[in-house]
C-alpha cells in the first residue's frame, strides 16, 4: 500500500534540470518594492539547508531576484516538498532578515516526460 500526501507548493523544480525561480521582494512595512542594493538574497532549502542558492538581483531597485537551478543542485534530491527561506542580507549593516518563506516540491521529472524501464 502506498501513501501519497498532497501539499501545497509555491514552486515546482523539476529534479536534475535547469529552472529558474524568481521572486519580487515586498517591503511589509509600506507595500513598495524593497530596494536590494547593496544586499545580497539567498534561499535555503530542506531542513538543515540541504541546499543553499546564492540569489541574482536582477532590478535592485524593484526588489526583482532570481535563483538559478543546475541539474547538480538537486540531482540527489528526493521527489518530495522542501521549506524555503529566501534570507536577505544588508551588506552595509551585516544584517539578516527574511524576506519569503514557503514550499518548493522536487518533482522525479519534466511535465510530460515519461519515465522508461528499459
């Protein structure tokens, strides 16, 4: 008998492939984008930081990041839900705060690939 559980997922990465995710920081505080020069954004993810991404600022002044998947990042992973944090650091004061918490699914393949026997 097998057990399968559903949970929600903020993002799906398809396990030893290429995929980019990328995220709009918000600053709760006012609602605006929050202005990521002179940060850095990384994500955990799995208990124990299985894996750690270091983020791309890809417009500082919108608050526009993304993280870069390679096969090798989660080659190893198992098909199954991960915790995120997306942590970002203020380069001037050195400190740390978070900025997005949710859920990633590792998927065993690409949407519409069939996996064979042979």
């Amino acid at each position: 008998m097998s057990l399968i559980t559903a949970v929600a997922v903020d993002c799906i990465i398809p396990r030893n492939s290429y995929k980019d995710l990328r995220f709009q920081i918000i600053n709760f505080d006012t609602g605006d984008n929050y202005n990521l020069i002179n940060h850095e954004v990384t994500m955990t993810v799995g208990a124990g930081e299985v894996l750690v991404k270091n983020g791309i600022i890809v417009n500082a002044s919108e608050g526009m990041v993304k993280f870069e998947f390679e096969p090798n990042d989660t080659r190893d992973l198992l098909a199954r839900s991960y915790h995120a944090d997306i942590l970002i650091r203020d380069e001037d004061s050195d400190m740390y705060w978070p900025g997005w918490s949710g859920t990633i699914a590792v998927v065993p393949f690409l949407s519409g690939e069939v996996e064979s026997n042979e």
